[in-house]
C-alpha cells in the first residue's frame, strides 16, 4: 500500500481522531519497552552463562578459595560470585556468633538457610523486568481491540450519516479498525514469546546456581565438593 495512498497508513492517522491516535502511540510504546526488556534480559543472560561456565572450568579448578573467588570475576550482578561469598560469610558468621539465636542451628541447617536466601535474591533479580513483557502481552491485543471497536463505531455514524453503506464512507473507520488489530498482536505476540523465552532461561540458569551452592554447602560442610563424574581438585580446606 502507498503512504501516498487515500488509505494508507498516512491517510488512516490522519484522519484519525484522538482515541486512535492515542491508542496507537501507546501501543508504540509498549513495543518500544517490551523490545527494550527483552534486549537487556538477552545480554544479562548471556553474561550470566558465561559466569556459569566459569564455575565449572576455574572455580572448582583454583587452589584456594580466594583465587576461586577471583576467578569470577566482579561481584556486582554475577549471582555465582554472590553465592559463594555468602556461602563463606555464613559459614564466619556462625562461627564467630556463639551466643546467638542461630548458633542453636547446627552449621549444616544455617549454611543451607542462607544459601536459600541467597539463591532467591538472585531469582528475583533474575524475574526483574518479565513482568513487564507480561503485562504487555496479556493487555495489548485487548487495547488494540478496543481502537478495533472504535474503528468499527465510527463507521457506524458514517454510514448512519450518509444514509448508505458505501466504500468511501466506510472505508476510513475500518481500515482504522484492522491496523489497531494487527498492531495488537504485533506488540503483544514478541512480548510473550520473549517472555517464555527468558523464563526458560532463567529456570535453567537458577537449577545452576541450585547445583553450585549444593556443591558450596559440601565444601564448607565436609571440606570437600561433591561430584560423581568431576575429576578437578579439591580447594583447600578452610581457606579464606
């Protein structure tokens, strides 16, 4: 179709009124954010695997538990790094707190109740943001809807008005009706298809963390890690 068409999209919001064109700019923006989220989540999860794949190819591979840590790289945003230094900070923290409520845990059930926390923060920091990609996938083909119907009512009074139902009085109200259909589902259907992507990512990455701090709590439970297949050496015991 020709922008310089009589029914183009040019022509269609033209002569559109306010609720259409109201609509359709904030559909745009919905497209705008959901693209948005899913570009950032995209790029944090790819960091992410990246940092997963250190874990196993140099964390469990160091000497000492400090050149491990290191080998992680910077704690800010990298959920494995986090985990680990809480890991041992859980560990200090019993140890040095006799006294308190806590110690009447044993090490085991403390180690484990903090790794838990642990593991939810970065979940959560993981989920930031999907439940915009949500929003705008379950909303948007209803708000394109609703321009459909305002469309379809406009044509009404044309024809209502003119006392005929011809092309050229029609033609306007429901061209508007099918564009604010088709950018419904133009917005809404990459925002949930992104949605299950990220969130099948996301489960994967935190079973991950779930087999890393498992690994965490038998090295700082028994002193050494627990592996069936993974013939790396054994960190140092105790080292901090």
């Amino acid at each position: 179709m020709s922008v310089n068409s009589p029914y183009g999209i040019a022509s269609l919001w033209a002569q559109g009124d306010w609720v259409i064109k109201t609509i359709a700019i904030l559909l745009l923006i919905m497209s705008v954010l959901s693209w948005t989220v899913m570009a950032v989540k995209a790029v944090q999860l790819m960091r992410q695997r990246r940092r997963a794949r250190m874990v196993s190819e140099q964390f469990w591979h160091a000497q000492s538990f400090d050149q491990a840590l290191s080998a992680l790289g910077d704690a800010r945003r990298n959920p494995f790094r986090q985990l680990a230094e809480e890991a041992r900070s859980a560990v200090e923290h019993h140890a040095q707190h006799r006294g308190d409520l806590h110690a009447q845990l044993n090490i085991s059930d403390w180690l484990t109740s903090c790794l838990r926390r642990a593991i939810e923060n970065a979940t959560a920091q993981l989920q930031a943001g999907l439940a915009v990609l949500a929003t705008i996938g379950s909303t948007a083909p209803f708000i394109g809807l609703f321009g459909t119907v305002w469309g379809i009512y406009h044509a009404l009074i044309a024809i209502g008005v003119s006392g005929q139902a011809s092309i050229d009085k029609v033609a306007g109200p429901v061209g508007e009706a099918v564009v604010m259909t088709a950018f419904g589902l133009f917005v809404a259907i990459p925002a949930v298809m992104g949605y299950n992507a990220l969130t099948r990512a996301n489960k994967a990455l935190v079973m991950g963390l779930s087999s890393f701090a498992h690994d965490l709590h038998a090295y700082f439970i028994t002193g050494s890690r627990l592996r069936s297949r993974d013939s790396a050496p054994r960190l140092a015991v105790g080292a901090h």
